[in-house]
C-alpha cells in the first residue's frame, strides 16, 4: 500500500469515526427527548384527548427517531469496520463496500433526524395544547380535596444567647 493509499484510508476511518460520533451526540439528544416525553406522561392527569393524543404523537415519532439514528450508528460502525479490514487485508473492494455502507449510513442520520425534528417541533407546535398539558401536570401534583396554602415562617424570633437556638416566647 503506497503513501497515499494510506492517507485516503486514515481519512475515510476518520469520517467514519466522525460520523459515529455524530450518530452518538443525535441518538443521546433522541434519548433524552424520549424520556421527557415518558415523564410528561406518567407524571399525571392527561384528561384532554387531544394532549394525550399528542403526546403518544410525540413519543412515536421519537422512537422512530431513536431506531433510525441506532440503525446509522450500526451501519457506520461496518463502513469503520470494513476500512480496518480494508488496512489488513489488500481487498480493494472493501472501500467500495465502506463507502457504499458509509453513503447508507448518512441516509439514516438524515432520516433519524429528521424524526427527531418534527418530534421536537411539535412539542411547541400548539401553545394552547401545551398549556392545558401543563395545567393538568400541575393539578396532579395538588392533593385532591384540599388546596395549598402558602406557610409562614416567622424569622424574627429571638435567639436565645446561651444555646442559639431560637426561643418560643412571641416577639413584643
């Protein structure tokens, strides 16, 4: 292999070593938008039809999202694996498969993405849906029959000089 053969495949094993971090920081985004999703809704009350249709909408297409982006980060890992093999072995056709696998790869990411894109978008598609969401979420948190009241916390009390903890007689 000449010196120039050689410095074609390090770029390649680069691009796909690139390209799988990629895949890795869209598929942690994926992830996490995922599991946000999950909590909105275990977290309460999705009274409304059309909020709880949403958001199974919403987790839908992020894991489709999630599919797509794992599916790039496995096939780009074969497009790195071939090129390593291709380092070995003295089989010119392992490029062409790599980039071929590598080309396939980037068609994933794309689509991957793309679902995440239209998961997130629509979170804040209908601002109306999202506030009624987030009323029910927070009229699940309140405990049902009784509304909160706020506590007073008196700091003015007096400390007391010996012990420092503050003494129970009222303040003149």
């Amino acid at each position: 292999m000449s010196i120039e053969q050689t410095t074609q495949l390090i770029q390649l094993i680069l691009n796909a070593v690139l390209m799988l971090g990629a895949c890795g920081v869209m598929l942690c985004a994926a992830l996490m938008h995922q599991m946000m999703l999950e909590n909105r809704s275990r977290s309460g009350n999705l009274a409304q039809r059309s909020v709880r249709h949403q958001l199974f909408r919403q987790q839908r297409q992020t894991r489709r999202s999630v599919f797509w982006l794992s599916g790039a980060g496995w096939v780009v890992g074969m497009s790195c694996g071939a090129l390593v093999l291709r380092s070995v072995w003295q089989v010119n056709e392992l490029i062409g498969l790599s980039l071929i696998l590598f080309a396939g790869a980037c068609g994933l990411f794309l689509v991957g993405t793309g679902w995440l894109l239209v998961s997130v978008m629509a979170t804040g598609k209908d601002p109306a849906e999202n506030r009624q969401l987030i009323r029910s979420m927070s009229r699940s948190k309140e405990p049902s029959g009784a509304k909160s009241s706020p506590k007073v916390v008196d700091f003015r009390a007096r400390r007391d000089g010996r012990s420092g903890r503050a003494d129970d007689r009222p303040r003149p």
